[in-house]
C-alpha cells in the first residue's frame, strides 16, 4: 500500500512536471499590417477568432518586427539577433541595383548551422517541433540550398517549406500548391485551410508531448487570392460599407484574412478539445507590415517602408495558465524576443551567447508593464521601396537616417504616431544622441556597411526605390 502511494505521489509529481512545460503554438502572419484584425482597429475585415484570442490574452500595442521584408525577420525570430548581427538583411534573394550610390554589402543568404536556433534549443530540451507553411530562408541557386529546409534547423518535420516566398505551385493558393510534406488536395482546396489541416493533424498526433507548432502562414503575402465564397460575402459588403476610417475595401484580401482568422478558430478550439489549451501559449503576429492593397492603421508606409507601416504588427500572447484575460501592454517588444521568452516559459535556461539580441518577455505576460529595455534598432542597406535607411527607437523618439545623403528623420510616436512631423532640424540634439547610439549599435553587432558604388550612373537608376511621401522628386 505504502508503495502504492508512494508511486502515485512520484507518478503525480512527474505529470505536474511535465503540465509545467507548457505547448507553444507561434502563428507568424506573412505581411500582416497593423490594422488588418478587428482587435487593431479593423471594421471591414471580420476577425472574430482573433479578436477572441486577444481578448483571452495579451495584446501589445508596441510590438514590432525585425525588419520590413521577409527573410530576415524570419531569421531573428528564430535566432534570436537582429538581422544585421546575422548579415542577413533583405528577403532571398533581393533586388539588384547596379548602379546605384551605393554598392550593397555581400549579405547572407542562410542561417549559420553552428547557431542553436529556437526550435532546436527546443527539442533538445524533449519538445516535438513541427514547421508549416513559409519558410524562405534557403539560399538559393547555392550548392548547400539543400541543408537549409526547416528539418536542417530544428524541426522534427516540415510542411509546406521550402525556398518560395510566396505561394509558386500551378494553383498558387489553390489546389495544386508544389509543397514539401503538402498534399497537393483536390481542386478547389485553398492552401491556408490544408495546412491548418496539416497542423490539427499535428495536435491530435502530439497532445501528449510538449510541442512547438511553428505555423508560418503564407497568407497574407500576394498572390491575393480566396476562397470564392469569401470573396462574395467582402464584395456585397463593400457596397454598402461605412467606410468611416478609409480602410482599403479589396474583398479578395478581406477574404484571405478570415480564411485565416479560421484557421486560427480551428487551432484554438482543437486545443480546447483535446484538453490542453490552458497549458499552451499561442502567439500571433506578423514578419513584416501589410503590402498596399491594405489598412495600416494609419501608420505612415507599408511592408518594405523605413517608416512604422513597415515594421509595427499586431502582437498577441494568449496563455490562460499564467495570463489574464483582456491584459495590454505598451512596452516596446520585438521578433527576437520569442526565443528567450519561450525558454524562460518552458522553465529552461537562457542561452544568451544564441538569442543575443532577444530580452524575455515574462515579466510583461506576468502582468508587470516594464522591461528594462529602452532602445530597438533597424539596419537595412538595401534598395527596395524604400532607400537604404537604418533607424533607432527609443522610448518614444525614432530617428531614421537614410545612407546614401545621410538625410534624418525625427519623430517623437507619442504626439506623432503617423509620423507627419519631421523635427531632426528643430531638435538637432536629440537627433545626433540618437545618431550616435545607432552608430555605437551598429558597430557593436559588426553591421555591414554599404560603400560607394564605382559604377553609379545616375542615367542608368531606372526604378530607383523613392523616399515616401516627401518633398516631390523631378524626373
Ligand atoms: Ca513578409
């Protein structure tokens, strides 16, 4: 009997242990723009899954991504370093501009395999780790684009990644989709529902483990493509929409969004059924901001801009174990911030030599509206929408300087969250201390510098990337 009891102490220990680790569930949106969910702001889009998780959890209202493309706010999430300490800083494979001012630096186009990335810190410490969706971190045309898939960096199995950016199969968002670990469905079948059927799959095969559900949507990246019944329903409504706040009425994109929205609902409630979700984080956000055909909540620019459109996303963290419904925060957090928040999470030491430039934030999922960081940084020294520009946060100042001229921009997102009024000429001071820690940044990471371009001919810029919305440029 005593033994009896004894084992079933131990065994009651052992399963409290294992309840402590809890599931992760990250579902990173490809252009996701600050408005795109009802809990944002959004009236044309209809969001009510999401808007359910956010009000079940914790939504931020500073959160930002790594860099305004792809590739490399990918590679900070699951690393940990900014892009510019990865000198991976443009999506795969990039624009080329031969003659430009300046010569973009010889940047990478892969993760390092010695970097312990999130999911393999994970799965050392006993989680099942699963991809799906986009990846987009292969380098392309190079003789080790095969040891870059998602199972070569952490996990156990990979559906749907691969080197495209967006959806490339003969059907795009339809049914044939060309992707790894996919089937290929019937026609019809629009992908962002064939994954999520993927991912159900996963939950029910793994309930029993600690997981990491690493869901990385294509949508809501273009092709802008849905389902036609959705497409419909955001037609009929656009004619008769009180379009109060501007938003940008395209019902194919509308669409995409509560093909998502559902795929979200469909997660969310298979966690309920199988009885785990008060142990599993799930975590929303985007890579970069939302492309043209959407609303930005009336942040200045969009995904590719120097400007807050092209890095603020939403951010929400639902975790009913530990955080209260309905909670906000308005600290400033960042993609390289979910490794070490997971780590801490899951009870297992931090590894600051990997996620160097990732703070944790559990403090802040615990209730506590502080973080003792006070500064972000952007380094991209590429041409594309915008021209190659770096930019530092600091509470609430953001100082953007574009390389080429070394022009500033200064605004204080307090009063000015649009970004409307420059004040680099009116607050010099302010300017340059910012300039200066930017410059100390960049060095600390080992940035890569752009350099004078040899063969600059202005006669030969065609397509050159524009400044947005400044002063109007002659042709
Ligand atoms: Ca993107």
């Amino acid at each position: 009997m005593i033994h009896k009891a004894l084992l079933s102490i131990v065994f009651a220990g052992l399963l409290s242990a294992k309840d402590s680790k809890p599931n992760f569930v990250f579902l990173l949106v490809d252009d996701l723009g600050l408005g795109d969910f009802g809990c944002y702001g959004a009236k044309f889009y209809e969001t009510p899954h999401i808007d359910k998780l956010a009000a079940d959890g914790m939504l931020f209202t500073n959160g930002y991504a790594a860099c305004t493309v792809c590739s490399p706010s990918r590679a900070a999430i699951l690393s940990g370093c900014y892009p510019a300490r990865l000198k991976l800083t443009d999506w795969i494979t990039g624009h080329k501009k031969p003659f430009a001012k300046l010569s973009v630096p010889k940047w990478e186009t892969r993760i390092d395999h010695k970097r312990v990335l999130l999911p393999e810190a994970l799965k050392e410490a006993g989680y099942a780790t699963a991809f799906f969706g986009k990846w987009h971190l292969m380098p392309i045309g190079q003789p080790d684009f095969d040891k870059h898939y998602p199972t070569s960096h952490g996990f156990d199995i990979n559906v749907g990644g691969r080197e495209w950016g967006q959806p490339k199969g003969k059907g795009k968002y339809f049914s044939p989709f060309g992707m790894p670990g996919l089937d290929d469905g019937k026609p019809g079948d629009f992908l962002t529902n064939k994954l999520t059927d993927a991912a159900v799959d996963f939950l029910e095969k793994k309930q029993d483990d600690p997981f990491l559900l690493y869901f990385s949507y294509y949508t809501v990246h273009g092709p802008v493509m849905a389902p036609p019944a959705l497409v419909k329903k955001y037609t009929e409504k656009a004619k008769t929409f009180n379009n109060a706040k501007n938003e940008h009425l395209e019902p194919r994109r509308a669409g995409m969004v509560e093909a998502l929205d559902n795929s979200v609902g469909r997660l969310v409630a298979k966690l309920d059924e199988l009885g785990i979700a008060e142990n599993t984080v799930i975590i929303l956000t985007g890579d970069n901001g939302g492309n043209y055909d959407t609303t930005t909540a009336g942040l200045k620019g969009f995904k590719g801009f120097s400007h807050e459109g092209g890095v603020r996303e939403p951010f929400v963290v639902k975790w009913p174990a530990k955080i209260a419904p309905k909670s906000t925060c308005s600290e400033m957090v960042i993609g390289t911030d979910f490794y070490p928040t997971m780590l801490e999470a899951a009870g297992l030491p931090a590894r600051p030599d990997q996620h160097r430039d990732g703070v944790s934030l559990l403090s802040l999922l615990n209730g506590k509206n502080e973080l003792k960081r006070d500064t972000l940084y952007w380094h991209y020294p590429h041409y594309h929408r915008t021209m190659p520009y770096g930019a530092i946060r600091e509470k609430n100042w953001k100082l953007i300087e574009f390389y080429e001229e070394g022009d500033l921009e200064l605004y204080d997102l307090a009063k000015d969250p649009h970004e409307k009024n420059n004040l680099a000429t009116k607050n010099p001071k302010k300017a340059q201390e910012l300039l200066a820690k930017f410059k100390a940044w960049k060095k600390s990471v080992d940035a890569q510098a752009m350099t004078p371009n040899p063969n600059h001919d202005p006669n030969r810029e065609k397509g050159r990337a524009k400044k947005p919305k400044k002063k109007k440029t002659t042709k």
